[in-house]
C-alpha cells in the first residue's frame, strides 16, 4: 500500500498520511501531468482542452494526488467547482457532455484496496481544508477501471450506483462474423437500398472543415429532431458548438474525433460523432433525416459503416454511449454498470448527499423506485 499525507496550497494538511493532494485552478497548468496515464477518452488533452476553454462559466479545480515518499503523481482528477441552489458544489468536468468520468492513472498505476480508499478519503479530506469551504463533492459516471486499472475513486460510492451505464459492444478479429451476428438488422440491405441514391457513400472527415460541414448538418438534424419530439435542444447553443467543433479541429485529423457521414446528391441522410482512444470508440451522437429516407434506417447504418471502418482500423470495443435504447442491444451491446459518488463537504452539503444516496439505494429496487416516482409525481401536480 502507499503511505499517504496531504499536504494542500495553502499549507493546510489533513491527517491521512503519505499523499499530497495540490489543486491547480487552470487545465494548461496540469495537461502535462501524467500525460502519458491510463485514462478514458474523456480524459485526453483535445476533449479537456476544449471543455476548459468552452464551459468558462464554472471554475476549474484539478486534483493532482502524489506520493509523499516518491513525489511521483499517482492520480489527476479533472473537476470544476460551481454554485447550484446556494450550495457550492465539485463535481467532473462534464455538465452532460461526457459519458462517464474518471481521474487520471499513471502507467505503472497497482493500486490495492487499502490504497484505493487511502485516495479517495485524502481527496476529501483536501477539498474540505480549501478555503472556498465547499459544501458537496458529486463524482458521477465513473466506470470501474481505468485502462484495465482500478479506478481509486469508485470506492468512495457503492459500485454499480449510477442511474446510467455504458453500453458494450466487443468485436473480435472477424468483423464478418459480427455482420452475421446482427443479420436481423439487414444492413446490407439498408446500405443495398441506401447505394441505389446518386453517388452514395459513407465518408469520414478527414481534415477540419469537412468535420464542420457534417457538425452542422448533425446539429440541424438533431434539433429538427428534438422539436419533433417536444423536447428542448441544446447542443447547438454558443458554448456547446464551440465545444464539439474544437474537439473536432484538434483531433479529426489523427483520428481522436470521428465524424462520419451517409451522403449522396441529395445530400446528407445521417451522421455520427465519437472518440476514439486507442482500441476503444465510444459513439457520442447520431443524427439522420427522420422520415425522408427511413427505408434503410440511415443513423442506424451511418453507426455500422463507422463501425466497420473503425474495426478495420483497429478498433475491438465499441460503447455505444448511456440511453438504453433497443437498437443497442440489436447491435450486441451489454451493459457497463457505472458509478455515483456523493460526499458531504460541510453541514450545508449533508442533505444533497442524504438525497443522493436514497435514490442509488432505490435503483436496486426498480418497483419501489416506480412507486416513488410516481409519488412525487403526484405531489408536483
């Protein structure tokens, strides 16, 4: 196990011993931090670089976690504090973007579980001897492991406690054989049928500017969408498409941001956008015409050509992002369970916490979750 002491900016110290925990309240001055760490998509440079830069109205509060002995970084964690109801609250870099969270691990990361929970309490600990006296830490999200490493901050919330999950899908060496496995999807077909419009073809951005042109096709098509449905849209506010386009600018031409697209003269009938980090790719949107070309269910092909593309390139795990829709299990995908944590900072953060754990708590027991919800329910009407 690692000794832990935390030792913080302005020289308070908490009272596990052996690790030191520095908050650095601007994302350039820790990028360069375990830069070469075990990490998720989420945590790469380009995707905090552009959340850092675009959601400038929350501030940046990064956890870096050392060894006292060593003085070797053991942990980076990328998070924000801001104000919510009067209460002031630290949470991931996320807002709804990202799919899951995580801190940072250094390659040669072999963290026991005494060691876990050592992190985790020093963490804490830290950010309850800050002077901006914070009221509630809200770790949302997290899977498991990182980079097949143990994630140290899960142990400070009950596994498997998050509302959502990830959704897996793991192709082995013979992408032919994945085709047949989802053979009653009728791809082929749907590409046969799509492949009939004038130059029909699935492309992926290679450069900048097409990454644009298929973002803003993606952001006119997912609105239409949402009006149709009577729900509210928000991804192509200010803040938002500054986001996705920087993630794009930075990272579409060595393959971190995959847009991909179905186009013909017609013009374009789907796209998608992901990440992808190593032999991983996790799918983060989809868009298409509705019903102008529904005969061969272009998101839904959009998504297997940029599967297909992706396999031949390297890629074996395929998270298709949280929402539990059907065609995720049609496409093979199992459920990653992901984790919440909730820690009271002070007397002000204790009853959000309280809440918090009483609705984990609840999920395990879905029919009294329903019953629940359909009292509160009751009670807002």
């Amino acid at each position: 196990m690692t000794f832990l002491s935390v030792e913080q900016p302005d020289g308070l110290v908490s009272s596990t011993p052996g690790i030191a925990v520095d908050f650095l309240r601007d994302w350039r001055q820790a990028a360069a931090r375990l830069s070469a760490g075990h990490r998720t998509a989420f945590q790469h440079g380009y995707w905090l670089g552009a959340w850092y830069e675009a959601f400038d109205d929350v501030a940046p509060l990064i956890a870096v976690i050392s060894d006292v002995a060593t003085g070797k970084d053991i942990t980076v964690v990328p998070m924000i504090s801001h104000v919510r109801r009067g209460i002031r609250i630290v949470e991931f870099a996320d807002l709804g973007v990202c799919d899951n969270n995580a801190p940072i691990l250094p390659l040669d990361a072999a963290l026991d579980p005494a060691a876990m929970d050592a992190i985790g309490k020093a963490l804490v600990e830290a950010l309850r001897a800050l002077p901006d006296r914070f009221d509630l830490l809200r770790l949302k999200k997290m899977p498991a492991q990182v980079g097949g490493r143990p994630n140290p901050l899960v142990s400070l919330g009950r596994a498997g406690s998050c509302s959502v999950n990830g959704n897996l899908v793991l192709i082995g060496d013979d992408y032919e054989a994945y085709q047949a496995s989802i053979r009653r999807m009728q791809m082929p077909r749907c590409w046969r049928v799509f492949s009939r419009l004038g130059n029909a073809r699935f492309e992926i951005a290679t450069d900048a500017e097409r990454a644009r042109q298929f973002l803003d096709v993606m952001d006119a098509q997912q609105e239409e969408r949402m009006r149709q449905l009577g729900s509210p849209f928000v991804l192509n506010d200010d803040v938002h498409a500054r986001f996705y386009r920087e993630v794009a600018r930075q990272g579409v031409a060595e393959g971190y941001a995959v847009i991909s697209a179905l186009v013909c003269d017609k013009g374009i009938a789907a796209t998608t956008f992901g990440v992808r980090y190593g032999a991983t790719y996790l799918l983060l949107r989809i868009s298409h015409t509705g019903r102008t070309w529904a005969n061969f269910s272009p998101g839904l092909l959009a998504t297997e050509r940029t599967m297909e593309a992706l396999h031949a390139q390297g890629v074996r795990r395929f998270d298709l992002s949280i929402g539990n829709q059907d065609y995720k299990r049609r496409l093979g995908a199992v459920q990653v369970p992901l984790t919440d944590a909730t820690v009271a900072l002070s007397w002000r953060g204790a009853p959000f916490a309280w809440r918090d754990h009483a609705a984990q708590g609840l999920r395990r027991h879905p029919r009294l979750a329903a019953l629940a919800a359909r009292a509160m329910g009751k009670v807002a009407r």
